[in-house]
C-alpha cells in the first residue's frame, strides 16, 4: 500500500454570483480522473465503518475499489445491488453524517467523498444510454399495492419487484418521485435525473399509475381482493402553518406549495409553463430547517433582491445541514435567528409589506434537549417584505387512505409500524416520512428496502432477499493465525526499600518507548489490515 492520500478531490461548482441568477445544478460533478483518484484515496479497509454508517449497507469498499480501477460498470451494478437511485442519494444524501463520518480517512484528514463517486458512476452508467435492469426473475404470482412513488415507494417496488413479485405504485402527483421531483429544488436535484430513477424502476416491470390518490380514486381497503399486501409510502405532504395573523394575505405560500409550483410544475418558466409564481423583490422565509434553506435559495433564483431567513433559534441550532446553510449564506441570503414572526402586516390596501419580529432569546431546556426560545425584553420590529414563504414543517393526514380498516397511529398522526414496516393491520405495511415524519431520503430508501423483505416473509414465509448477503468481514486478528504473544509491558516502580520511607508514588510512569510498544500490541480489531498494512496510525 502506498502512501495514505488524507485530501479529497474538490467537487467543481458553479460560482455563487453565477448560480443564484440560473437553476442549473450547482455542483457539476467529477471528471473520471477525478473520481478515479478519489476513489484511489479509499484504504478498503477489512472492516470498513463506512458500510456501518451507510443506512442501506451499500458495499461501499467495493464500489470504490471497482471505480478507482475504472471498472464503472462493475462500480454502478454493485451499488444497484443495494439501491435503486444511486443518482439521487449521490446528490442529496447527508454523506458527512452517515458513511463519510464513518471513514478512516476523516480521522485525520478528508474522508473518501463516496457521495461524489456514487453521483460519478450512476451518472456514467446513463452517459452510456439506458441503465441496464438485471433479467426479471420468473413471477411468483403475487400482487403488491404501494401507496405513493417517493423514494420510500420506489425502493419497495423495485426490491419486490426483483423478486419477482407483481406491483403497482399508485401516484396522487402527475409525476413520480414524490419530494425529489416536488420539493428538492432543480439546481440541487435536476428532474432529469429523478426521472431516469423513475424509468429503472419501471424498466423491473413496476406499473406505475399517476394522478391516481389512494383515499379518493381508492381506499386502502378496496385494494384488497386485487393485492396480497399494501406498501404506504404517503410521505408527510401537508404544511403547517404559524397561525399568526396575516396569514391568509395574498403573497404568503407554504414552502409545500411554492417548491411544488416551481419544481414539478415549472412556473420558474412561466409563461412558457401555465403555472405562474408570484416573483417578489423582497422575501422573508420563515424556519431553519432544509426546506426554508431551499425555498429561500429558489426565491433568489427567482429573482428576488434580498431573502432573509427567520429562525426563533440560534443558528447552531438549525435544522438544516451545515452545507445548506453554508450555500444559503455563500448566496447572500440573510440569516436572521432568534426572532418569532407574530404577525404578517399590510398597508391600507391590503397589500402585504411585512413581518412583524418579536426578538426571542434562550430559555430553559425542552423535550428536544435543545434550550426553548422565549420571548426577549426588546421591542418588536417589522422586517420589510412583498412575500413570505412558511417553511416550519409537514404533517400527514392518515385517515383518508383507511376507510374503516383500524391502523394505529403515533400522537403525532404518523403511521405506528414495527422496525421492519409492519403496522397494525397485518397485510399493510408502511415506510419513510409517513411513518418517522420529515427525515432523509436514504431513511426511506432504507425503510421500504426492509418493508420488502417482511412484505415478501409475510406472504411466503421466508426471506428470499439475496442482496443481504453478508459482506465479508475480517479483521487483522485471525485466532487460527495463533500470533506471536507478546506480554504486556510491566509497570516500573519504586524499589520497595525505598518507598516504604516515603509517601511518594509508587508506580512510575512507562518511558516513551515502552508506551508505543504497549500501544502497538493492539490488534486495531476495530479496523482490520488498516493499521498494519497502512499508515493511518503509524
Ligand atoms: P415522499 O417523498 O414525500 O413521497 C410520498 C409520495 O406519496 C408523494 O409523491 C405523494 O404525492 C404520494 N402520495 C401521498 N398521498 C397519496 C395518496 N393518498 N395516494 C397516492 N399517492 C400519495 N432528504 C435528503 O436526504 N436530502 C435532501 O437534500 C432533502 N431535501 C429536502 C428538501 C425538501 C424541500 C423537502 C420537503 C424534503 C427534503 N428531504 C431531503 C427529505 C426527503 O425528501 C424525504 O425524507 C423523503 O422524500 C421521504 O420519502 P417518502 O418516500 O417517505 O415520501
Ligand atoms: Fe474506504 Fe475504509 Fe473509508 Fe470505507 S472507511 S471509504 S473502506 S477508507
């Protein structure tokens, strides 16, 4: 093994100045020398903590191993082995908090950017024409409902659909993909790439039948008789409001609906697309979360000559992930935390003008571990706006989709299952937003990964999964190697004559050599050849 390569290959991007005039995708993507050196960084450690921190368990040592040899097809099938939208998760999954924190390499210096290599392959796969599906396997004559087509349902689909089963997503929206072709903004997540996701599925023999709304076309329970078991993939669609006064004042969107008017119906195109979208000089963006960051980074794009952000936290304790915050404040877009909106005013016209802020500071601690905001001793203030944009969280309305069937829900409305997707009712199963509430689309991923395997034990009772293979994992301790013992060093200490005339301490300190000694009898059980066969920890 050479030398450990600790810095990571940048990602190219369009400049702030540029991007926020455009709806281009920002990050442009790896060469293939460049994503063949990155990849060449990863150690293939005998036991990779990445593959631990990855929510779907993708062999990510051997994907990279295939693309630092620029085998990319090889590259590609082996993620597919484990995720259907490759493309996706390589753009919007927080890699920093999942596989990347697990790496080696981020010990002491960059991890292996596996997000950027995932993107890499899924992308070069396409470049080549139309993604390769594996053969269909023979049907084994059963049928599986799956409610809505984000990524919860689309991995349900196609995992079941690999095995053989019949499927069919029924989809209330005219295009599949739920938030990724709803609500994640074109220049981070382009259409076209969802699309082709879409199309892989599809291309495993998935049905897929949109502006089809189970609840009002069809209740869950009239499916039955045509299915052997539902999938509920409904995500959390409805917005909540603030309920402050001002709210019903033309020029206030949901974050919900003004994503959804740019993004799956286009009306950052109008007129060219019917939907139009009230363009605004002045916006204010209410919550901390991802969705504000993306609604007041399309407000921008849209035309707006300042967006600024109202949080009733600090700005640590914003929910949304560090980069977005980051691309948010690199795009001019003014963070402005520990204020409350309490009111959206109108001038005597009843045209909207602005929000009226109440300056809040921190209080004691709440059920979120986090410290509660509460109102502060100065005066409230106006923050001048034409428009307002309320991006403080989603809810799910279940009952429309049970007509009579009894399935048991938290206090919070989302759907109660067991780890593995099952809910109360034994032949419907569940997975992703609708059922933890707003989370990640690799969270889904991984629900409706787990929803087919106890879909296809409740209906065949056993578990034909063949991507849970175990990747084998070794360490550098092999017992049967029987190592060389080598004892532990002893501790040195005052010569006994000595000491009993003192109430000095006793043991002494090991010399420096003899501490690395020590320390190097330790068999780095936790990460394999690592640590003999490289340099990370010499
Ligand atoms: P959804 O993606 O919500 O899909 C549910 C689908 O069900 C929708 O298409 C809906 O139309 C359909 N449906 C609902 N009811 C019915 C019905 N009755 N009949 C038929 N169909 C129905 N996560 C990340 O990991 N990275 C990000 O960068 C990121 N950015 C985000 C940005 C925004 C603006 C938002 C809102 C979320 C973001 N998330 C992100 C979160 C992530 O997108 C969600 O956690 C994920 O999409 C949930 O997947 P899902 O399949 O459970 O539901
Ligand atoms: Fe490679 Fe090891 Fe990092 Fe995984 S943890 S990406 S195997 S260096």
């Amino acid at each position: 093994m050479g030398k450990v390569d600790y810095v990571r290959r940048p990602m190219p991007k369009q400049e702030p100045l540029e991007r926020v005039r455009n709806f281009d995708e920002v990050a442009l993507g790896y060469t293939a020398e460049a994503a063949q050196e990155e990849a060449s960084r990863c150690l293939a450690c005998k036991k990779p903590g990445c593959v631990d921190g990855c929510p779907v368990g993708i062999d990510i040592p051997g994907f990279v191993g295939l693309v630092a040899d620029g085998d990319f097809a090889a590259g590609i099938r082996t993620l597919k082995e484990k995720n259907a939208l490759p493309a996706v998760c390589g753009r919007v999954c927080p890699q920093e908090g999942q596989c990347e924190k697990e790496c080696l390499l981020g010990k002491k210096g960059d991890a292996v950017a596996i997000g950027r290599l995932e993107r890499y392959v899924a992308d070069w796969e396409a470049e080549q024409g139309t993604p390769q599906a594996p053969p269909s396997p023979a049907t084994n004559g059963k049928r599986v409902a799956v409610v809505g087509s984000g990524p919860a349902g689309l991995t349900v689909a196609a995992d079941l659909a690999l095995l053989g089963y019949t499927v069919t997503i029924f989809e209330a929206l005219h295009e599949a993909g739920g938030v990724l072709t709803y609500g994640i903004p074109e220049f981070r997540l382009p259409k076209s790439i969802v699309r082709r996701e879409v199309q892989y599925v599809e291309s495993l023999g998935v049905d897929l039948r949109l502006d089809y709304i189970v609840g009002k076309t069809r209740t869950v329970d009239r499916l039955v008789g045509e299915f052997d078991a539902v999938f509920v993939g409904a995500g959390a669609g409805l917005p909540w409001f603030l309920g402050i006064p001002g709210e019903n004042l033309n020029g206030v969107y949901s974050a919900n609906e003004y994503l959804t008017r740019c993004n799956l119906m286009r009306g950052y195109r109008f007129p060219a697309w019917d939907t139009p979208l009230k363009r605004a000089s002045r916006v204010a963006v209410f919550g901390g979360g991802n969705v504000a960051m993306d609604s007041a980074r399309t407000a921008l794009r849209l035309g707006a000559d300042q967006v600024t952000i109202l949080y009733r936290r600090t700005r640590a304790q914003m929910p949304a992930w560090a980069e977005e915050i980051d691309a948010a404040e690199e795009e001019r877009i003014v963070l402005q935390p520990l204020v409350a909106p309490v009111e959206i005013v109108h001038d005597a016209a009843g045209k909207l003008v602005g929000v009226k802020c109440r300056p809040m500071t921190l209080g004691d601690y709440d059920s979120s571990g986090r410290r509660r905001p509460v109102a502060g001793r100065n005066a409230d203030f106006v923050v001048e706006c034409d428009q307002v944009i309320a991006a403080i969280g989603q809810w799910l309305d279940s009952a429309p989709l049970f007509d009579g069937i009894d399935v048991e829900t938290t206090k919070k409305g989302w759907l109660k299952t067991d780890k593995d997707g099952r809910t109360s009712a034994d032949w419907i199963f569940a997975g992703g937003d609708a059922v933890t509430g707003p989370a990640s689309v690799v969270g889904a991923i991984g629900a409706g990964e787990k929803a087919a395997v106890s879909i296809d034990a409740r209906l065949t009772g056993s578990n034909h999964a063949f991507w849970r293979r175990d990747v084998a994992v070794d360490t550098a301790f092999d017992p049967d190697a029987d190592p060389e013992e080598t004892p532990r060093a002893g501790v040195p200490v005052v010569a006994a004559n000595v000491r009993v005339g003192s109430f000095d301490e006793v043991e002494l300190s090991w010399a420096a050599e003899v501490a690395v000694a020590e320390a190097r009898r330790c068999l780095r059980c936790d990460y394999g050849k690592t640590c003999a066969e490289t340099e990370v920890n010499r």
